[in-house]
C-alpha cells in the first residue's frame, strides 16, 4: 500500500524525522498526553516507547525529546522489561537511566511479557504477576508504577481486555481502540503517522514507537541489527536474533554474526 514504509525505509528511524513528527503533532493543534491527564486536552496525543533491546537508546530518546524547543514540554511513558536477555534492570547503570528519563520529565511504566509464564496464564495469574513485577520495578526505578504495556502478547490476551486495580493496561479497549493507534512495531509502520497527524481525522493519538531503531543518521538494517548485537554479545544475538526482527537471519546470516564479533574462523 503506499505510504506504508518497510524495514529498507531507514530514513523513517533517525532523530530528525523523528522530531520532524513531533513538531507535526503540535502544528495540528495536538497536546502531548499521558494516560491520566488526557481528559484534560481537547486533543491530546500520547506517546508511549517500548524499552525492548537497549536501556541506553532509550535514554538517548527522552533527552531527545526534553530537547526539543515547543510551546509545549514533550512527556512520554518509557516501558521497561523485568525480564530481559539484552538489558539488566537491576543494575546500577539502569537505575541511573530510570532516574534521569524521570528528570527529562517522562514516566516508566512496566513492559510485561507473557511468555515468560507460559502459554496458560489464567487472567488472575496474569494481574498478580503484572502487580508483583510493576512493585519489582517500583524499587528499582524509585517512582510508582502505573502503566503497563504487553510485550508480545497473544490475542486472546489482547481481546480479554484485562483490568488491573491501580495500573493502566495500554492495551485495554480505550487506550488501543478508541484512540486512533499507530506503531512502529517490527521496524514498519503499518499506517504513515504523518498522514494520520495530518489529516486531522484523528480526536485522539496514541503513538507507540521503540527507541532502539532510532539513531542520528539514517543506518542501514545490517548495521542497526548489529549494533543491538554489539550491546547484548553473541551469543544472546544467535538465540534471540529472531525476536529482534523476524528476518533477523536473511539479513545478518550466523555467519556474519561471528566475523562482526571478530571470530577466528573468519
């Protein structure tokens, strides 16, 4: 469909059109929102960043955003994994990170995933597990936790439409369908946010984007992929290369993988 960018669209994933976009927003009459003080703006406009691959590009992100000079401040909500094989919460370099996205003056929700307990998770095991996790990160990040996202969620949990006492669910039926939602999900954007910003159709924007795909200058999909290798190691590249980007292994064959990381056998 045109309009549509695929993966080979790198100009779409740098801090330029990135700002660009949200100078856009602002230009059509939209006030950046967050998930409780919405109500509060004829037009408002959420942004919401999943912290998947890279603490680090998350944070370069939020000071982007803090950057930016409009008549209104730019907040977003950072959603972070618990359980993560490319970053470690825990660590006292990622709570220094949770504690300035907090100073720019953005929010950390929780990004869960339901893999990690199985495909049977029943809706009471669900809320406990996302209440245990977000009082998890609560300590470490040192701010409440109130918002939650889901990372690669099933669609029977997106169709349940589970409520959760004290935490919005972003992808509950208000926040994921009766806003006009546009993602980036998998290095595509399935409708042009321009468009849609443009347009002015819209009452409501809920914007998700991952911050691991943006950079300074348009990078080609080999190097991009790479570099969220040169972050986490090979070995957690080899295993979950696929979970990055579904073609993770046509673009940057095993072999690459091992002569990026200066392997003998190359």
């Amino acid at each position: 469909m045109a309009g549509q960018p695929r993966a080979s669209d790198m100009s779409w994933y740098t801090w330029q059109w990135y700002g660009d976009l949200l100078d856009l927003i602002q230009d059509n009459g939209y006030s950046f929102a967050d998930y409780f003080d919405f109500a509060d703006f004829q037009r408002p406009c959420i942004l919401r960043h999943d912290v998947d691959y890279s603490l680090e590009r998350a944070l370069d992100m939020a000071r982007f955003e803090a950057s930016m000079d409009l008549h209104q401040k730019v907040h977003s909500t950072y959603f972070v994994l618990l359980n993560s094989e490319f970053y470690n919460p825990r660590s006292s370099q990622s709570k220094a990170i949770f504690s300035e996205i907090a100073d720019l003056g953005h929010h950390i929700g929780l990004h869960f995933d339901t893999t990690v307990y199985g495909d049977d998770l029943s809706k009471a095991e669900f809320v406990q597990q996302v209440q245990e996790e977000a009082e998890v990160l609560s300590k470490l990040a040192r701010t409440e936790i109130r918002t939650m996202s889901m990372h690669r969620p099933s669609q029977e949990i997106l169709d349940a439409d589970i409520e959760i006492s004290g935490i919005v669910n972003t992808y509950g039926d208000f926040f994921f369908r009766q806003f006009s939602y546009v993602s980036d999900s998998g290095l595509y954007w399935r409708q042009d946010p321009r468009q849609l910003i443009g347009s002015g159709e819209a009452e409501r924007l809920h914007i998700l984007t991952h911050p691991v795909w943006y950079s300074e200058r348009a990078e080609q999909l080999k190097e991009k992929l790479l570099a969220i290798g040169d972050r986490a190691g090979i070995e957690t590249l080899k295993r979950f290369g696929a979970e990055v980007y579904t073609h993770f292994f046509d673009v940057v064959p095993e072999e690459e993988i091992r002569c990026h990381f200066h392997s003998p056998s190359c």
